[in-house]
C-alpha cells in the first residue's frame, strides 16, 4: 500500500520540523520526519480496516486515526492509498 500526504499534512509536519530545528541540533526535524513516516508505513497494510476517530469531528470526516506518541495521524484508505490528511498534536483534541 502507498502511503500518500495531503497538503495539510505536509504542512504540519514541515511547521514541526522547522521548531524541532529550532530548538535542537541541525537535522533533528528531518529525523523526526523519518520516524513518524517510518511508523506510518508500517500500518499502511493491505486488508487491513481502522475504526473510524474518536473525535466526533474527525470522525464525521469519515477519518481514521492512530496515535504516534503525542500526535494523532488522521486518515483514509482508499484502493491501495493510505492519505494521510492531519497530523495533529493531541493535547488539541482534549
């Protein structure tokens, strides 16, 4: 399965990279990256089927969710695409 970032999600994910830059070593929000995109592919499995969000917004959406340490990944799984479409830090949510 492929995994695909909407807008959105680049988005956040560059704003998060560019603070972690900001407060720690050079390369660390690239790292980051690499991690949280690693996780994601590693549920981006066939046949596999995700309950819909917690959040009653999200899930009106109709968006899937995982938890990546503080973060929410929201989601959908369209024919062979895992979208990725918020990357959202979870403390917002409560």
């Amino acid at each position: 399965m492929t995994v695909v970032y909407g807008d959105e999600a680049v988005a956040t994910l560059f704003e998060i990279s560019d603070f972690i830059y900001s407060i720690n070593t050079v390369g660390a929000g690239e790292r980051w990256i690499a991690k949280l995109t690693k996780w994601v592919e590693s549920y981006a499995l066939k046949n596999v089927s995700f309950a819909l969000c917690q959040d009653d917004f999200l899930a009106s959406l109709k968006l899937s969710c995982l938890n990546y340490n503080d973060w929410i990944i929201a989601f959908t799984l369209k024919d062979n695409l895992f979208v990725v479409h918020k990357v959202i830090r979870g403390n917002l949510l409560a």
